[in-house]
C-alpha cells in the first residue's frame, strides 16, 4: 500500500538545461540569497522565550507561530553577553556591535539620556547604525518607539549628529526619515505604523513593542497579566502581517525580522546570569526563507546552539543574537554591513536552504563519476538503477541497447536499433527538491529524420520531459562531447521512473551517468492518530497524519501525542529519533513502552492535566519539560541525557513528575516559576514497593510539594538548591530520605505532615535558614544540624539518631517558641514530642 507522506502540490513540467553543465546532483546545495524591497525589524521589550514557548503551545498566540511556521526561527537567541537591559542592547540591534570593549558601542546607561547625550558622545567617536547605511543607500528609514528613552537615536542620528554621507549620492546627516514615539501600550503604536507604512512605506523601519517589558516589572514575568500583554503584542504582529498581506506595494516584497533585548525573572531582568533573563527568540520571516526551518540547523558551519549556557563573545562559534539585526536586515536589502560592526558582519546568517547537501539515493554505475565529484563511491544508502531493454530493429541485423559493468566503455548505447529502456522506479518518500540529470553522447554523424532520443520520467499517468531531440533538432546539438540534462521532479511526486529512449539509424547514441539527488524533506510536526496499530517506528507504520494525510515518522520530525495515544499503550519499536517530542493529553493517560527508546537531540514536553508513563530508557539529549499533568518513570533512564524543568513558566496549571517503582532519575530537576500560588509543582514517589531516588541536582525556583503511595520510600540524593528560600511540603505515610547536600535561603521551610523523614545531611551547612514543621509526623536526625526554626506541632515526632549537635535559632513546642537553643543529645536520647513542655530526655544549654 503506498503511503502518502507529503501533500501532492503539482508543478509545471521540470526545467531542461542544455550545454556544459556540472551535474547538479553532486554539488553541495546552498540556498542563494534572495533580497526584499522593505525590511520591518522588531523589538519585543522582555520577550523570554520560555514565557513564549509555553503561550505559542496552548494556541494563544496564532501571529507568532506564524512567524515559526512560516519563517526560519529559534527560541534559543542570545542578547549582549554582558548587559540584559533596554537601551545597551537596543543600541547593539541597531549597530551591531557588543556593548562593552573597544570596538564595543559602549552605551550602558538605560535612562532616558539627557540634553546633547548621543551615543558617539558618550563613547568618544561616530558609531554607525544600520539607519546609516540604509540612508546612505537611498533607502528610506522609520522609528517608532514605545519608550521615550529611544530619544537616543533620533538624537544621535539626527542632522545635527548624523555623519556625512559618503555613499554615492548626498542624502544629508538626518538617517532617520520618520520618528515618532508612543508611551502607552503598543496596541496604540501599531495603528500609527499601519497607517504610515500605508501611506509612505519606509524601506527599512524598526518597531519596539515595550507593553511585556512594563508588565513584568509590575506584576512579574509569566503572571496572568505578562500572558496577557503577549496577546497584545501577538494582535499587534497581526496588524503588521495584515499590512504586508494586503499592502499590494508590501506584498511579496517585505521581510519581517522579529527578536528581543531580554526576558525576565520575577520583577527585573538585569542579572546576566539568569537563563530567563538571557534566553530570547528570534524570528525571520520573508518570501524566501525556508518554512519552519531551525536557524541553527540551516546556519550549523557559523553558528553554534549554546544550548543553557550564556555563551560569550570570544566563544569560536557565535550563537544566534539579537545583535544580528543590523546587518542581517541590511542583508535582506541587498546592502552591506554597518561599518565598525563586530556581529555578523560577514553576513553569513542564513535565512534558506537545508542544513544536508543533496545527496545521491539513485544511481548508474557506468564509466565516469558525476563532474565535480572526482573520486566519488556511492554510498551506503543509495541504489544503483536495475532496467530491461526492449527494442525493434532498423536494420538487417538490429542490435539492441546493451550494458556491461564488466568491460569499457560502460555505457547504454543504441546503434542501428530503435530502443527504449525502463529504469526501475526510485521511491521519493522523504524526499524533496529532487532533481535528475544525464549525459547523452551523439557520434559525428548525420542523423536521419525519423532518429531521436528522449529521456522522460513518470509517475503513475502524470509524464515530464527531460530531455526529448529528433531530426534537425538532434543534428543541431553538438556531437563528440557529453551533453548533461539536469532537470527537478515535480513535487509531490512519491516516485519516479526514467525511461531513456533513442532510435539511430546511422551511428550510436550513448547515455550514461544517470543520476537522482534530493535533499531530506523538511521536518514535519505529526499527530498521532494510530491508524494503522499502536507502534511508533522510524519510517515504517503510518500511524501519523499531517492536515488529513498519513504519514510515517521520520528522525527530526516533531511528534505530538493526544488524547488519541491513550487508547493503547504505544509500542516504541527500534530508536527513533523525533526534532521534538509534545504529550498535549487532557484527559487520556498515555503509556509509552516497548523494547525502543527515544534518542536524538530533541526534548519531550508534557501538557495536558492526564499523565504520561515512560517506560522506555531513552537516551535524548533535549529537555524535559513538565508543564502540566504527571510525568511517570517507570524505567532508569525514562528521562534522556539532559535536565529535566518541572513546572510551566507561563501558566498556574499543576505538574509531577512521579517514579513508578524501585528506579533512578539522576537528570538535574528545576522546578520553576509559573508565578501563580495556585499551581502545584510535585516530585515523588508512585510506588508501593522498593525506593525511588533522585540523585540529580534538585534547584527550587518554586515551592514543592513530595508525595509517594503509603509504605513507598523516595530518597534526594543529589544535591538540594534552594536557595530562593520555597517552601517544601511532605505529604503522606511513606519515608523521605535526604542523603544529599542542601542549600537553603531565607524563608526556606520544610513542612512534615504525615510519615517519616530521615534527615542526613546538615540542612544549615551554607546558613541556618531552613525552617522544620512537623505535624503527625517523625523526622529523624540523622545528622548534625543547624536551622532556623523547629517547630514540633501536634502528634509531631523529631528523633536524634546521629546528630551530637542541633544548634536552633527557634524552638516551637506546640506553638511555644523557647528560643535560641543548642541540643546536644546524649547516645540515649530518643527525641523530642510536642507535650507543651521540654521532656526529660533532652539535655538543653543556653547559647
């Protein structure tokens, strides 16, 4: 049964090239550069990509996923490696050069600058932007500003301050056409670009959106109310994509570069060593960029992931930064870099293109290797061309096409025969961009009216020419030489048959190196529907559909697993390699077994309030992402190779990750900020039998919560980071053991309501800080310690069975506080129970 893996989109019959030509199919594709007539670039005041992550996932923010979708993005930019601030990083967007060293522009201050306050003054020499070089060009340049301190560039590149143009002809100093500056909600901003763009569209403008910036200093980054002003910015895009839709002068001509100065973390952004504060999308969206494509992926040779890492300026290979705006826009238009420019100034960031060359996956093996390709063996994965000849003799003694791989020349050649021959057909699944190409030899003779050759290719009833001469048209090519004929498959085409067909009357004709090339399909985004059973292979079972069609998984397609996966257990059969994993399941649980696992640099993202079940020991390299609902380990090593984040940054819904039975997570775990009291962030213990432990890195950003089933044991090996001072909650009859060291900061409170806790390592090691609260529950000592407060309430229980020294800064005895103490219990001191006064056990001394 064929299986239908791309929508069939018909095209015109393939292109036919004639004359000394390389063979195309083994050149390396690299995408030209194509340019735009206008370049809008825009700023996004505190866009963290963790925030706009989680909203483009949920369906609240249609604009910028068309920006993904559409455009070529990552969610993984970087800004100034020094500064995370407004006007520093905005002045980097526009020159593109770093903020600090001595070719950096130097601009720190991020207040609105005072009187004659320019950025040459303040760095002591002229630093131009890219409104110089689009001015100087000809070109007409816009600012629309949503802060008032973007007074900085009207200023400093105004008449009065802007250099002199030295670029062909005088278009004076001012290097900003239009300014105009709004200091409410960008929602009041837009409607002025609209109708000034309409009006007189600027060939190079610059939008700054600044309501997420405002917001998150008022209410917090990922609140309710940050989400919201997302939404603003995201109906604010749709009126620019609307503009460049309908615009018939806009239309088809105009690119779209969107990015931002910074994200943020709590109320400010200004520590640099905050992921959240450094992590930043950019976006390019334009009539030649390649749909959906991953930056990093199409800019591998230039650009480098830097994955959590804040990445520095004299790191070898540079990630994406928003510094690349300047010259990545002038780019766009076909100019060059701004002078004095440290980031991009090669113009090397590509918007196009694959990050595989083409590829060989069709072959003949006759005498010569494809030109440019000098030493060339087919590969591991490509197949050499089987055919039958059939022909009908011209002459006394006709002779048929003949082949031989065993003497020279090797070569198809027709003489004195009419001969057509049929190549067996080369499946295109997962294909895209294919092309084919042939030589043809004619000898030095004069062919007869009736003589001719064709090569054509076929799918099903649908037939395109590649290459087709009879008579005078034969006679005019030049004979002795190899002719190449390069032509492209049209697109959609699942498969394709050659057929090479010639009749000579009079002398050979000779077809040799034929040739199939193509690129990889782009990854596509999957859901699985399980029309076929519950497996999940590589490329095999068609269990996944893509806008009504079945499709089969490939490595590097992203996968999403509805409510439609719970239906059975899924069946991971082989390793199988997704871009990117996302479990959206509101209600059906979904268990994921098999004798498989996930591999690859992909993550897994889990949503949806049901609960996913891994049972699988898996080796990808990408996050882990809980943002809702349960995650279950049921296998050591159900989390891949990398860090695991529990908790949605950008919304208040509840996540767990739980451990099945007697396994080990040893992944690093954040459990962050979702800004919302009202959400749950849970790690524990799912089993009935047998310990689990977590013997990766815990960091708290976010107060947690640990449960297990009653009787079940989960052990904190790794180390504990809680310095934010959250408050952990322990629920339930079952054991907590903490065997690993322990930050705590101010506020930091461990709350006992139920089972046992065997405390071994000094919870006070860096600072007594942490609070105990034990209620209707033992905790054991089992180390020296040093606290803030113990507060034993209510059928509360704190036994020593190894500590020798407890230094408290409060004991509460059942809402008594007793004050600053250091216990030192002797071997027979059992413990301490709440009976409204100290027992007879505890031997007590006054600091």
């Amino acid at each position: 049964m064929l299986s239908i893996r791309r929508r069939l989109t018909w095209v015109a019959a393939c292109a036919l090239f004639l004359g000394a030509l390389a063979l195309a199919a083994a050149a390396p594709g690299a995408a030209s550069a194509t340019t735009v007539d206008y370049v809008i670039e825009i700023s996004v005041d505190g866009l963290g990509s963790s925030y706009l992550q989680g909203m483009m996932a949920g369906g609240r923010l249609p604009n910028f996923s068309r920006l993904q979708t559409e455009g070529a993005w990552t969610l993984n930019a970087r800004n100034d490696d020094t500064y995370t601030v407004t006007l520093p990083d905005h002045t980097t967007m526009l020159t593109g050069r770093a903020v600090a060293g001595p070719d950096g522009h130097n601009y720190t201050d991020d207040g609105t600058p005072a009187a004659g306050v320019t950025i040459h003054s303040n760095k002591g020499s002229y630093v131009a932007s890219v409104f110089d070089v689009a001015h100087d060009n000809g070109l007409s340049t816009a600012l629309f500003a949503n802060k008032s301190k973007f007074v900085l560039y009207q200023e400093s590149y105004d008449a009065a301050h802007g250099a002199p143009d030295v670029t062909g002809p005088d278009n004076g100093t001012n290097k900003i056409d239009y300014y105009t500056y709004v200091g409410t909600t960008v929602a009041n901003l837009v409607p002025l670009f609209v109708n000034a763009m309409s009006a007189t569209p600027y060939q190079f403008s610059f939008l700054h959106m600044r309501d997420p910036d405002i917001v998150g200093h008022a209410s917090g980054w990922g609140t309710a109310a940050y989400n919201d002003s997302l939404e603003t910015c995201d109906a604010a895009l749709g009126s620019v994509f609307n503009l460049v839709d309908t615009n018939p002068v806009l239309q088809g001509r105009t690119a779209i570069i969107l990015t931002a100065d910074h994200g943020g973390r709590g109320l400010s952004h200004g520590t640099v060593t905050v992921p959240l504060n450094y992590t930043i999308p950019l976006f390019i969206w334009d009539p030649g960029v390649t749909p959906n494509a991953n930056l990093y992926a199409i800019n591998a040779a230039t650009r480098l992931d830097p994955g959590t890492a804040r990445a520095s300026y004299a790191d070898p290979l540079q990630p994406l930064r928003n510094g690349d705006l300047a010259n990545l826009g002038l780019n766009l238009l076909g100019l060059g870099p701004v002078p004095g420019s440290t980031i991009n100034r090669r113009q090397d960031l590509t918007w196009q293109g694959s990050a595989t060359p083409p590829s060989i996956i069709a072959h003949t093996v006759f005498n010569e290797a494809p030109e440019g390709a000098a030493n060339w063996t087919p590969g591991a994965g490509d197949t050499e061309l089987g055919f039958a000849t059939t022909s009908t003799g011209l002459g006394t003694s006709p002779v048929a096409a003949t082949y031989t791989s065993q003497t020279s020349p090797l070569r198809l050649r027709v003489e004195a025969a009419q001969a057509e021959t049929t190549f067996a057909p080369v499946d295109l699944a997962g294909r895209t961009q294919v092309s084919v190409s042939a030589e043809v030899m004619l000898k030095n003779a004069t062919y007869a009216d009736t003589d001719g050759f064709a090569v054509t290719l076929t799918n099903g009833t649908e037939s395109v020419t590649l290459a087709g001469f009879q008579g005078s048209a034969l006679n005019a090519l030049p004979k002795g030489p190899y002719l190449h004929f390069t032509g492209n498959v049209p697109a959609g085409w699942t498969s394709a048959t050659l057929k090479a067909a010639a009749t000579a009357s009079a002398d050979a004709i000779d077809f040799d190196n034929i040739y199939f090339a193509a690129l990889p399909d782009a990854p596509a985004t999957l859901q699985w529907a399980g029309g076929v059973d519950n497996t999940w292979d590589a490329d095999r079972t068609a269990n996944w559909t893509s806008e009504g069609w079945a499709w089969r998984a490939r490595d590097g397609d992203s996968v999403i697993l509805g409510d439609a996966a719970g239906a059975a257990p899924l069946n991971l059969a082989g390793t199988v390699r997704p871009g990117a994993v996302l479990v959206n399941n509101p209600t059906a649980d979904i268990v994921l077994g098999g004798q498989g696992s996930l591999a690859g640099a992909g993550g897994l993202t889990k949503l949806g309030a049901a609960s996913l079940t891994v049972a699988t020991a898996n080796s990808y390299s990408g996050e882990t992402r809980i943002g809702a609902g349960t995650l279950i380990v049921a296998a050591t090593g159900a989390l891949g190779a990398s860090a695991v984040k529990l908790g949605d940054t950008a919304g208040a819904e509840d996540a767990a990750l739980l451990v099945s039975g007697a396994f080990t997570v040893d992944r690093p775990i954040t459990v962050q900020d979702g800004g919302s009291p009202a959400s749950l962030r849970t790690l524990g213990g799912a089993n009935t039998a047998g310990r689990a432990i977590f013997s990766g890195a815990i960091t708290l950003e976010a107060d947690l919560a640990l449960t297990a089933a009653p009787g079940g044991e989960v052990e904190l090996a790794g180390m504990l980071d809680n310095a934010a001072g959250c408050a952990i909650t322990k629920v339930g009859e079952w054991t907590l053991i903490f065997d690993g060291p322990q930050i705590h900061g101010p506020g930091a409170l461990l709350s006992v309501e139920g089972g046992m806790v065997d405390l071994n390592t000094d919870a006070g090691s860096a600072g007594a800080n942490l609070s105990i609260l034990v209620t209707g529950a033992e905790v054991d000592f089992g180390y020296d310690q040093h606290l803030d407060t113990l507060s034993i309430g209510p059928g509360g229980v704190v036994r020593f069975t190894g500590a020798r020294v407890v230094v408290l800064n409060h004991l509460v005895m059942d809402g008594l506080d007793l004050g600053a103490m250091t216990l030192t219990p002797e071997p027979a001191t059992l413990g301490l129970v709440a009976v409204g006064v100290l027992g007879a056990l505890v031997r007590r001394r006054r600091r």
